[in-house]
C-alpha cells in the first residue's frame, strides 16, 4: 500500500509490522491530526469468512471494552473490499522489549505491571470476554508509564469459546495453560495462567516453561507438576511467592477466580511505586535499581522413558569423571585439556565443558553440542570451534586416542559504545525520523541521545517540503540542525453546477467557474461551497505536493 494513500479520513504514514493476518501502519486522523494505528486484514484473507469474522469480532470487542488500562479503539471500515481497525497509538515500548533490555525487572516494579495488567484483565472478564494471548508482547508500556493490555485478535466472548484441536494452536503456546494445548473449554482462569508465566518472565527474565524448541516447551506445560521456586525471604514477601504459585497451578480449580481475587491480595503488599517512579524506571537507563533475586523452575511428572536416558547419561558421565587424570592442563587457544586413562571403551569418550556453559560447540563442523556434554567418538583428530556471536571465537584440533576431558574458556566480547546527541529545532514543528524511524516531533524536551555513527535524518510537516539530511554523530559532541522547513505547495482545480462561492478553511477564495488552479498548501484543508438557491455542500480535501486535485460538485 502506498504510503501517502489516503483511506477515508486517515493518511498512512508508515509500516509497523506485518504479522500473519494482517499489516500494522501508523498512521493519522486527519481531522484531528492524532497519530493512530491502523490494522488491515491482508487482502488474501479478506475473500476467507472465517478469517474477516474473527477480524470483525476484534473491532467488536475493543469497542466494548473502554479502559485506561487496554488500548482503545477508534473505527472500524471497509474501502475497496479491504478491512481497516482504526486504534490508539501508543508511543513506548512492548513488555517483552523492556525485558529483554533489563534482562529481569525488580520485584516491587513487576508487582504494579501485574496489578496494572490485572485492572486490565478485570475489565475485560467483566465483559464476559477472555483474552486468549497474554504474553510480553502483548502488554504495552507507554512513555508516560501507562500499561496498557493490546491485540485482542484471539479474544472471545466466553460463552463462545470452541474447543481447539488438541496438536493445532493459535497464539503462542508457549504461554498457553495446560486446558489450552489439551482443546479443553478455556475459563477465566486460562487467562490467569497466562498472565502468571508473563508475571514469572518479569521477575526472572524467562519463561519457566520455555525450552529449545516448541515440541518440549509444550511437553514441559502438559507435564508439569508444580513450579520450584528459590528465593530470600528477607528480600521478597512470601505473597508473591504463593500468588506466582496460585496462578500458575495446573489445577484450574485452585488458581484466583478472577482478576480481583488477585488485585485483593496485591492490595496487602505495601509500596512505593507511583506511575512516576514506575516510568522513569523504565525508561531511564542511568537508574539502577537492586533485583533481588528469584529462580524458577518447573518439576514434571515422572515419566519413563525420560527417566531411562537420564540414567543413561548418568552413567556415562559417572564413567568420564570417575577416570584418573594422569596429565596436566596445558592452555592453547584458551582451551585447557585433561587427559584420562581409557576404561577399555572401544570408542573413547569426549567431555565438553565449558564457562559459562551452555555453548554451542561444533565438532568437524558436523556435529552440534551445548556444553556441558559427553561424545562418544571414533580414535582420531577432531576440530573444535565455538559459534557464539557474543563470545571470543575458539577453533582448536583435538587427537583423540584415550578418554578426553576438554574445557573451553571463553571470553566474553565487550563492544564499547560510544554515544552523542542530535539537536534539532524545526520551525514550525516536525516529525523527526532517523534512519525512517520515528523518534520524536519538535519542540523536543532534550537532545535525542544516538551511538556515534552516519544516520539519515527526515523532518517532515503536513504543510511543508521534506527534509533530508545525512549526519555524523560523534562520541559526546552535539549535532545541531536548526531549520526553518520550506513551504510546500499543490493545486486545487474545482467545477461546480451551477455556481457557487468557494470558501477554503474559511477563506473566499472566489466564484466558480474558476478558470485557475487554486495553488495551496500541501495538507488538509476543509471546503465550502455555498448557493443562495442551495443547501452549503462541505468537504475535506488533501493537497500533495506539486499535484493538481481536480473535483467536481454539483447542489
């Protein structure tokens, strides 16, 4: 779609995102001129009625659904066959963003995004509507510390629920509840067990349930028994502990009944957090706050066949470490080797160790291990390398003739950023881009904070010319582009039947026939044209740049 596009009253300005149903824009509402989200179904789906039902259902439900604690809603229309939502933009950042730069939020700060959610939540289930998709990345935090519930395009009335089959899932399954994967009827409390492993990401940086790939993730989810939780008492009040743990219990009997249940018990945890403090944590890179700290981990059922391939590799690895070392560590290539006498295998073994662990270690380029690890491999030479991007590389040969223990060293890469500020006074105003993001519109309250490099600046205003320019920031200097932006102009050229007074925002511009183009502005303008002998006819028109709008009217 053409960026520059007008749909209706709304102009798109650029692409956010294009998921798998359909494209994000952000856009403006012209009559208002407020930035807005809007979310067209793909066209491909537009023709699938399933698929512009559930589009459809999405409008309805956000239309229902007005709180400051879940994205709002604006209009719904079709243009041409296609489907548009129309939303609230909110300028910040996701959940699942914040958590992957702060690695872990401390606890007092992960107690209000839960009770923020929760009001939220509440709303929605007092609607009779369930979620269906609360994760991370679904929660938005914006600038001015608002947490806010969005993407309701999976979302139910909950007298409508199907039952999914069991094997097919749509949404993320690493944050589905048990009754979820199974293609049981989902409750309020579905909801609450997602939003109980979005609570448990928070305070730990990781999905307790997540594995390395989606096949274990679920089998970790169906076969859970209870959560394994280690924490200091004296750092973190045992309520969290037993809401977490409430939330997250497989039996759906046994978590909160409701979103108020919850907020109830978080009411009795004393804190200081305002809207505030919340924001400027967030937001606020200098401000470091102690995270005291909280493992999770989940304990399945016992399972059988798991059970024989751990005692397994119990066994080989009690082989390999029960063997004498007889030689000592050399260091090569930060590797340091141990050699241990072969117990009479006919293929030696091969432990991979490492720190940290973890790694993934590549043998002859074939072979894939994450350390630590036991090999068994046939007598002969073997090279090593190491494929991690945020660690010193290691490529090594190894003769493997006996029994071998290897430990690699590996030195982490510390890239030094260097930083400097662009300063932009824009008259009249202007939306900054850098590198076509944007990132703020003038006046600015401060200096836009940028790593030293070559970017690509673009100001832009409805009534003026673009304009570009590529700048150097350098390490602690300040970049300062001061520019008053060029007018820039179209044309209007109007026919009316059988004449009328022409009045652009107010203004007379003349009585048709007008044989000239009227030159304006570029932007939204608002038209009259008025007839004694008629009622006045009204309109929005939209001038481009250097471009002749032709309209024809007739009272």
């Amino acid at each position: 779609m053409d960026n520059e596009k007008q749909e209706n009253k709304y102009q798109i300005i650029e692409t956010i995102a294009t998921g798998g149903m359909a494209t994000i824009y952000r856009g403006v509402q012209i009559s208002l001129n407020r930035d807005v989200v809007i979310k067209k179904l793909h066209p491909h789906l537009s023709e699938d009625a399933n698929f512009v039902k559930r589009f459809k259902r999405e409008a309805a439900i956000l239309g229902k659904l007005q709180h400051e604690n879940i994205v709002g809603i604006f209009d719904f229309y079709e243009k041409e066959g296609d489907k548009f939502i129309v939303l609230e933009y909110i300028k910040g950042r996701s959940l699942k963003q914040i958590i992957k730069e702060k690695h872990k939020i401390p606890v007092k700060y992960g107690v209000y995004i839960l009770k923020e959610v929760l009001k939220g939540l509440a709303h929605v289930h007092k609607n009779h509507i369930l979620h269906r998709d609360l994760k991370p990345d679904n929660i938005m935090i914006s600038d001015e510390g608002v947490v806010k519930l969005t993407d309701f395009g999976l979302a139910f009335g909950k007298e409508s629920v199907n039952v999914t089959n069991p094997g097919t899932y749509v949404g993320t399954p690493a944050y589905f509840p048990p009754e979820q994967l199974t293609g049981q009827k989902l409750t309020v409390a579905s909801d609450i067990f997602s939003l109980g492993i979005t609570f448990a990401e928070i305070l730990t940086g990781k999905n307790p349930f997540e594995s390395k790939n989606q096949f274990e993730t679920i089998n970790n989810i169906l076969y859970f028994k209870d959560l394994n939780i280690d924490f200091n008492a004296n750092e973190i009040p045992q309520v969290i502990v037993d809401i977490l743990k409430s939330m997250l219990n497989r039996d759906i009997s046994k978590r909160p009944k409701s979103g108020e249940e919850l907020l109830s018990i978080l009411s009795q945890i004393e804190s200081n957090v305002t809207k505030e403090t919340f924001r400027a944590y967030m937001f606020d890179t200098t401000i470091v706050e102690d995270k005291s700290e909280i493992r999770i981990s989940v304990h399945k059922e016992k399972r059988t066949a798991s059970m024989i391939i751990l005692v397994l590799l119990s066994l080989i690895l009690l082989a390999v470490v029960s063997f004498e070392i007889f030689s000592a560590y050399r260091d090569r290539n930060n590797v340091r080797t141990v050699y241990v006498d072969n117990a009479g295998e006919e293929k030696p073994f091969l432990f991979i160790n490492s720190n940290p662990r973890g790694m993934e270690i590549k043998i002859n380029d074939s072979i894939s291990v994450q350390t630590p690890q036991v090999v068994s491999l046939e007598k002969g030479s073997f090279r090593l390398t190491s494929v991690s991007p945020d660690y010193e590389s290691i490529d090594t040969l190894v003769v493997l003739e006996k029994n071998d223990s290897i430990f690699l060293n590996m030195k982490k890469i510390v890239i030094v950023e260097e930083f400097g500020y662009l300063s932009v006074n824009a008259s009249p105003w202007a939306d900054i881009y850098i590198n076509d993001q944007l990132v703020d519109r003038t006046p600015i309250e401060s200096d836009i904070k940028l790593k030293t490099g070559k970017y690509t600046l673009l100001l832009k205003h409805p009534n003026r010319k673009d304009f570009t320019k590529e700048i150097n920031i350098e390490n602690n200097k300040i970049e300062k582009i001061n520019i008053e932006l060029e007018k820039a102009y179209g044309y209007f050229k109007i026919v009316v039947r059988p004449w009328a007074e022409v009045l652009i925002d107010g203004q007379n511009v003349g009585t048709t026939p007008i044989n000239d183009s009227i030159k304006l502005l570029t932007g939204p303008h608002t038209l009259k044209l008025e007839n004694s002998k008629y009622p006045a006819i009204e309109d929005e028109i939209f001038i481009s740049e250097e471009e002749v709008l032709r309209k024809f009217y007739s009272f």
